[in-house]
C-alpha cells in the first residue's frame, strides 16, 4: 500500500464503525431500554409498542448510515513535504489531525474482541507530549497495520533507506528472527500473578458493578419492593454466621475474577528482545502489540509483594514519554510475573547497565510517621469517639476505634519503614509501599526538573522533600534531611549539565 496517498480504512470497517455506534447507544440509555422492556412484559403500553420498533429500528438504520459516512470520511496519509503523519475524519465537523514524524513515540497495533471476529487490527499512534490517541485507526489488516508502523517507526529513527527490492520478504523476517530472544508468560506464572496482585482494584469494581445493578434495580422495580419485609428478612435472617459466610463468599468471588481478569488481559503474553528494542504482544479478547524503544523510556518500577517474593516474580513497569502524569500512570506498560533473571535481562537491555539496588540511603524523618499518625489515626479516632456517644453503643464505639488505631498505625509505621531513598553510581532508587513494595529507578540524565519543599514548621527540624520531575511522571521523597536533599540537588544537576546527555 502506497502511504503517500490517501487511504481508508478496510471497507469492513462500517461494521466496526456500526457496533461501535450501537455500543455508545446502548450504554446511554441502558436504563430507558430495560424500563421500555418491564414495561412491555408487564402488558403496558400495548397499543404504542410497534412505534417503539419502528423506532429502534429507524434509529439502527441511522447508525448504519453514519457508519458508512464515517467510513468514508475516514483517510490517513504520510505527506512527505512536512514529514507529517496526517488523519483526516468527520461527517459534519471534519477534522485534520497532523503528527509530525519526528514526535512519533509508539505504534501500537491491537486488536479488540470485535476486530478478532472481523479479522482486521486497529493502530494507535502516540507522539510526545500528548495525553490521548491521536491518530487512531480502527479497521486494517495486519499486513497494512505492520506496514504502516514499520514506515513510521523507520521515520522516527531516521532509517529512510530504501530496501533493496532483490530481498524478498521472507529472506528479510528470517534474517531479524536471527536476532530475536522471545520470552513468553504462561497461564501458570499468570495465576501467581493473578492471586497476588490488585485485590483492591478488583473490589473496587465488583463493589462498583454490584452498586450500579442495585441502583437501577431498584429504580425499575421500586413498586413491586417491599421494603417493611426486606428489613424483616435482614433482622430475623441475617445472623452474624450467615454475616461471615457471605463477606467470605465476596472474597472468594474477588479472588476468582481477580484472576480471571489477570489471566484475559495479559494471555499468551510475549516479549521479544530484538536488538535495541522490546516487542510486546499480549490479551485475549484485546490483543495488544507494541514496540519500546530504550531511548524513550524515562522511568522504571519492580513491584513486588511478600507472595511474589516467594514465588520469585515481579511485575516489570515501564514509563515513557506521555503528556502528564495521570495519563502516564494509565499507560505504564507492564509485564507480569517476571523472575529475577528476566528482571535484570530487561533491565540491562534498556540501560545498558546492570540492576542496582543498593547504595547510599536517606532514610524518611520520624516526623514523617509523627505527621500522618496525627492526621490519620488520632484525630479520627477522636472524633469518631467523641461524636458517637448516643449512636453507638460503648462496647462497639471503642472495639472499633481500637481496631482502626491499631491497624492503620501498624500500617503508617510500615510505609515509614519501608520509604527510602537510594542513590547508586548510576541510579535514583526511590523504595516504597506496604504490601506492594515498589523501586522507582530512573538516571540522572532524565531529570527535567528538581523541586525541594520546606514547610516554615521543617525549617527548625532541617527537614524537607524533593520532587523530580520527568517527561515520564513524577518522582517524589518527603520529609528527609533538608540538607542533603540539596546536595543532591546541586550533584544531580551538575551531572545533568556535564555530561550533557539527552533525555530521549
């Protein structure tokens, strides 16, 4: 395919561009739709139901419409005058969306579980500086989507080289397989994962889908509910043992889509070492491919648990260069369940250096747990006490106080334990956490801005914290020696300048 033209998509894109619509539909009136339901299996509204078909089926006719408008609209081209990549979409309110080459940091290539049904791939390219997808392409074939991101990624590093015409394609896939060290994630290392990792975000959307299914339930249903015998049923039913067995059925329940959610989203998972760079595909229902290259990744992160430690994993976080620092922790890309072994080769093949996680430590400032003890445990512990008295009995009131002052204490003590930071010849380690224990790793070079706080009550107390800024997030110690944070400061900052390296 000539990339120098106008393109469009693969005509069986207007099936995409159909369920997508119809998706967005769906998902904006998913009440009114179950309500028109209830209402037309109870008997009501009889005599105007075939103008409420007659309706969705207008409206479907309408989708597919702006479904091939869209599809027509749609084209994306290279123009080799400004060396830009440029997209083009939009029925009514068109827009031209231009990327220079140059600021082209990824191309990813996916596939969603429609595509898969449809055969076809979507391509998703990023530039620097950017917070969202700018050019998106949502229906190729993989032979014109792994075209395409080879033409612009060969721009991004400058390798505008014509091939010779005499290498067929097979000779020139044969002759990069020679370079390749494939590394593959098997169920079983994703189960580990699974069962160790991310309790609290499964809960919270659990707890999330459960809410939203009460809620429009008892929006439907408000007639028909009894609310006199649900409390009847909740006070002579429900006893502490039955109490018991269904916050553990939750659990297990947590457990098991915790699982099953680790397992679709990083299935069949591969990373391929292929010379200076890390290719990596991965999912289930959506496939997910893209290539990392060592000069744009800014930060590392090696997380890891009590569970994993034993089993010997970790999770292998990678940030690059992204527009701002909530979009940049979205978009980490991470491979799970590596051993140590593959920790350290991925490590060194994108700093060119050995792992290093020792050095010399600046430890947190005991105000550090002073400060959040207070805030954190007495104050609301006091408050809880104190504005409870009439509402809940003695017996309960301080039980619970007791058990929150002990729990998150033995908490913040943990977190304050744990936070240090590490600097090493080569390296800034910044260790954290309470269960995930979490390495922050980044070079010197990459630093884009250094900023030390004081607080007028630290000053006596010669304490204070740093932040870091990078092109890939944030970096930041609290409540340390003030005076060895800016000698740090004036070391990193001279390294900056006197080496003069460049930060992607």
């Amino acid at each position: 395919m000539n990339f120098y033209i106008p393109n469009r998509q693969a005509p069986i894109g207007i099936i995409v561009n159909f369920v997508y619509g119809l998706q967005k539909f769906v998902r904006a009136f998913f009440p009114v739709l179950i309500l028109i339901l209830v209402r037309i299996n109870k008997g009501e509204w009889q005599t105007g139901v075939q103008w409420i078909f007659l309706s969705i089926g207008l409206f479907l006719v309408l989708v597919l419409v702006g479904a091939y408008l869209s599809y027509r609209n749609f084209t994306f081209h290279i123009e080799k005058e400004t060396e830009a990549f440029v997209v083009q979409k939009g029925i009514f309110n068109k827009t031209k969306t231009t990327i220079q080459l140059s600021k082209i940091q990824q191309v990813n290539i996916n596939q969603s579980f429609i595509n898969k049904l449809l055969g076809i791939y979507s391509i998703e390219v990023d530039s620097a500086g950017s917070t969202a997808k700018e050019g998106v392409i949502k229906s190729v074939s993989h032979e014109v989507a792994q075209a395409l991101k080879e033409t612009l990624l060969a721009y991004r590093e400058h390798l505008t080289k014509v091939e010779d015409p005499a290498i067929t394609k097979e000779q020139r896939i044969e002759e990069t397989t020679n370079h390749q060290d494939t590394r593959h994630i098997g169920v079983g290392t994703l189960l580990k994962v699974g069962a160790t990792t991310n309790y609290l975000y499964t809960m919270g959307i659990v707890l999330l889908f459960a809410n939203s299914i009460i809620y429009e339930g008892s929006r439907l249903f408000n007639d028909s509910i009894d609310d006199e015998a649900i409390d009847t049923f909740l006070e002579e039913k429900i006893t502490l043992y039955v109490g018991v067995v269904i916050v553990l059925f939750f659990l297990a329940a947590i457990f098991v889509f915790n699982i099953i959610r680790t397992v679709i989203k990083f299935y069949n998972y591969k990373v391929v070492v292929q010379h200076d760079s890390l290719f990596m595909s991965y999912g289930l229902l959506h496939t997910k491919s893209t290539i990392i290259k060592p000069t744009r990744v800014q930060l590392i992160k090696i997380v890891r648990n009590y569970f994993q430690k034993l089993w010997g994993i970790s999770s292998f976080k990678i940030h690059q260069v992204f527009g701002n620092e909530s979009f940049n922790k979205k978009t980490a890309l991470e491979i799970p369940g590596c051993s140590t072994g593959e920790t350290k080769d991925f490590f060194d093949m994108i700093f060119k250096k050995p792992l290093e996680l020792e050095g010399r430590e600046l430890k947190h400032n005991y105000r550090f747990f002073g400060f959040r003890f207070f805030f954190l445990v007495l104050l609301p512990v006091s408050l809880f006490i104190g504005f409870t008295q009439d509402a809940i009995e003695e017996t309960w009131r301080f039980s619970s106080g007791a058990t929150y002052f002990v729990v998150v204490t033995l908490l913040i003590w943990r977190y304050y334990r744990i936070g240090r930071l590490i600097i090493t010849p080569n390296f800034i380690v910044v260790k954290s956490g309470i269960w995930d224990i979490n390495h922050t790793i980044l070079e010197p070079h990459k630093i884009q801005k250094i900023v030390l706080s004081q607080l007028v009550w630290q000053k006596s107390a010669n304490v204070g914290s740093m932040m870091l800024y990078t092109a890939g997030g944030i970096v930041q110690f609290s409540t340390s020696n003030y005076t060895q944070l800016k000698e740090l400061r004036d070391q990193w900052l001279f390294t900056i300048e006197s080496q003069n390296r460049p930060w992607m």
